[in-house]
C-alpha cells in the first residue's frame, strides 16, 4: 500500500483503540440499569464493542503485512502496482488512474484497487497497448496513452 493509506489505516486504529474505554463505559452504565435480557442500551454496546474489535482485528493485520511502496522510486515501462495510468477510452476521453492497494482505493479520486478488474486488466500492459474490458455496463475498450510513477 501506499503511505497515505497507510497512515489513515494507523489513525483510524488508533482511534477505535480510543473508542474501548468509552464503550466498557457504556456496557457498565447499561449493566447498572438491572435486568440484562431486556437492556437494550447493554446489548448495544456490547455489539458496537464486538463491531470495534472486529474492526481493530481487520486493520492490525493489515497493517502487519503492509507493505509501504513509494511510487516515486517505481519505474519501468510496464504498468505495476502504484503506477498512475492515462487512457483513452472509446469515446477519445483521457482517464486517469493510480493504481493503489484496497483500503486506500477511492475511484472519485482516480484511485483504483490492484485486485479490481480494470486494475487486472492494466497491470502488466504497456504504452500502446489496448485494453478490452467487460463490465456490467457492457464492454469498455481504453488504450493506455501514459504511465507515470508519481
């Protein structure tokens, strides 16, 4: 992954590790209210706690197997993981893409997800070449026009 996912990835940890007290908080108010069976504010917190460990679950083992990639030190003719991508597609419009790994993806951004399938389509194509690609919305042909390490 990139190093600004990675570093949104370490905050949003962070603050769910902020949230824990708040929701033991929450439980033992909730506990203090009596009958447990009908406690709705207890079993609440106790599924936002059980959501927040999921979370902190999910994110501590992405953040153990990040890997921290540079693009600016990437280069090559071949389209790669972190490379930004200019195509034109049918209609002769240039779009551009960066390819990023899945947390840090945001297609409003121009950021797409290594394992998407236009992303798999692209990796490993270089200038020149067409792409050919099937969608919901029917076939999609790009011709990628540049590759850039930025």
């Amino acid at each position: 992954m990139l190093a600004e996912g990675y570093e949104r990835l370490t905050a949003d940890l962070k603050a769910l590790r902020e949230e824990r007290p708040k929701i033991v908080e929450a439980i033992e108010e909730a506990r203090a209210h009596g009958d447990l069976s009908e406690n709705a504010e207890y079993h609440a917190a106790k599924e936002r706690q059980g959501q927040v460990e999921a979370q902190i679950a999910d994110i501590e083992d992405k953040v153990s197997r990040a890997q921290i990639i540079d693009p600016t030190t990437l280069s090559g003719e071949k389209i790669i993981f972190g490379a930004t991508v200019t195509l034109i597609d049918e209609n002769d419009k240039p779009v551009r893409y960066q390819i990023v790994g899945q947390p840090e993806a945001d297609v409003t951004k121009g950021r797409i997800s290594y394992n998407s399938p236009l992303a798999r389509a692209l990796i490993g194509k270089q200038v020149g070449e067409e792409i050919e690609l099937t969608v919901p919305s029917g076939e999609k042909f790009y011709l990628v026009d540049k590759i850039e390490f930025i």
